[in-house]
C-alpha cells in the first residue's frame, strides 16, 4: 500500500530559535503587535510503500531519526495517510 507521511520538525522549546524571533520582530514592525512566540521549523511530506499504517510509521519514524531530524536540536511528530 502507499501511504503519505506529513512530517513537522521544530526546534526544541528550550533552545532559541534565531530565525522565529527576527521573524517575530519583524511582525511587530510591521505593527502586529499581538504575535508572539514565533518559532520556525519545517514540513516535510513523503510517500512510501508499507504493508499497513503501523509499518508506515515506523519506516517514518525510522527516517526522522537516522537523517530528516536532528534529534539534538529538534523534535518531530508525523501523521500518516493513504494515499
């Protein structure tokens, strides 16, 4: 069966995040005052064969770990869906 993973990589709350807070400065420059906390990750979508979800999801969470997260820095969840 093919199934499609929806991956979200964030870095970990207790790490700054550069990127989210030049962004959330410059909302508030741009007089939207009432954003706050901004944090910036990314979303990674992937297909792949699996005989069922929960083979799928090990094969997702198997890649987060080996190479799509560093789990150091960041943290993961994923949904997956046929397709």
């Amino acid at each position: 069966m093919k199934f499609i993973a929806h991956i979200n990589i964030m870095p970990l709350k207790e790490l700054l995040d550069p990127q989210g807070k030049a962004v959330n400065n410059s909302l508030h420059n741009l007089g939207l005052t009432s954003v706050h906390n901004v944090r910036i990750g990314k979303h990674i979508t992937m297909e792949l064969e699996a005989a069922d979800k929960d083979q799928a999801a090990a094969k997702t969470s198997e890649a987060c770990k080996k190479l799509l997260a560093n789990q150091v820095m960041e943290s993961f969840d994923f949904t997956i869906t046929e397709a």
